[in-house]
C-alpha cells in the first residue's frame, strides 16, 4: 500500500482545520462556547482535523517502514505509544463532529454538556494528549538517535510533540506539518535519488 499521499496530506488539512478556527473566532467571537460548537466552520474545522490525524496514523506506520532507527529502541516505544496516543485523536475529532454539535443544538442538559463538558471526558481528552505526546517526542529522539533523517527532522518532531502537551486547538497540527515535510523533503527526495542513481551509473 502506497501511504506517500497520506504523509502528504495530513499537514495541510491538519493546517486548513487549524485556519477554520480562526474563522470560527473571528466571525462567531470568544464568548459563547455554545455559538462556537453550532458554527459551519467549527464543524467543518473538526472535519479536516478528523481526517487530517487519520491520515498521520498512516503516514505513522510510513515513518516506521522508512526509517529502522523507528524499529527498534527507543523509536519502537516512540512509535507505538505514538501510534496510540494518534488514535486516541482519533476519536476525540470524532466526536467534536458527530456529537458536540448534537449536543449544542439541545435545550437543556445537552446544551449545558456542550458549553461546560464532561469531566471525565476532559480528563480523556487530556490523558489521549499525553500519550500522542510522549509518544511523538520519543519518535523524534529515535529518529535523531538514528541519524538516518537530517537533525531538523527530529528536533521538529520533538517541538511538535511539546505542542500536544499545550490546551491548544488542532494542537497536534505542527507534528502533521513536520510530517509532511518530512515525506517531501527527505523521503521522497531518497526515493528520487534511488531512481536516478541506476541510470546515472550507466552514463
């Protein structure tokens, strides 16, 4: 399977949710919790951030594949808990789809739900966070570790992996960028390479 376009894409949609959000702020304001939860564009913002930390799942497992420092070490325990703390993600942009909305467009408890949370479900959202961040950070010192990716790529992977430490929006979306950059800039340059060096060898 050809994950190239996953790794690709996660950062500019990761990028575009993240530009929603100032729409949604600009046009709905900062006060009302629940004006921002109804909005098209927060809804749509949630949209791209779904499917934005879907595809840095796969473009995970494609880091993995191209990088051996990631298969072994402190990179495998980066990866994996990466890999979980990701799809924890998962279901939290889920759910600021498909159910915060629902909830904003109740009277009542829901609309009182959607404005203030759940605890609990903010402890999960906080716990979820922690692991993807964890996680990246030791992903990126695997891949400084192994020195098969320029210094720039780790250390932008560490930086992306404090941010999901942070109550930002999209905050997982300097990793997504960091990825994505990685796939254009180094991995898909390698590729690039492999494919001249056979010919140009004949020259």
């Amino acid at each position: 399977m050809n994950l190239r376009p996953a790794a690709l894409a996660t950062g500019p949609l990761t990028l575009l949710s993240l530009l929603l959000l100032v729409v949604t702020f600009v046009v709905e304001g900062f006060d009302s919790d629940l004006a921002i939860a109804k909005s098209p564009y927060a809804i749509a913002a949630s949209v791209c951030a779904t499917v934005g930390v879907m595809l840095l799942v796969l473009a995970l497992f494609r880091l993995s594949q191209e990088f051996a420092g990631l298969r072994e070490g402190v990179g495998q325990a980066g990866v994996w808990l990466a890999m979980v703390g990701t799809l924890l993600g998962v279901g939290g942009a889920w759910s600021m789809v498909f159910v915060l909305p629902g909830l904003a467009h109740m009277d009542g408890a829901g609309a009182e739900i959607a404005g203030s949370g759940i605890p609990l479900v903010q402890a999960g959202f906080i716990a979820s966070y922690i692991i993807m961040a964890i996680g990246w950070l030791l992903t990126g010192i695997g891949l400084l570790r192994s020195g098969e990716a320029p210094r720039w790529a780790g250390v932008a992977l560490i930086v992306g992996a404090l941010f999901c430490f942070a109550p930002l929006p999209t905050r997982f979306f300097v990793i997504a960028l960091v990825v994505t950059a990685i796939e254009s800039k180094v991995i898909g340059r390698r590729t690039i390479h492999s494919r001249v060096a056979p010919s140009s060898a004949l020259v």
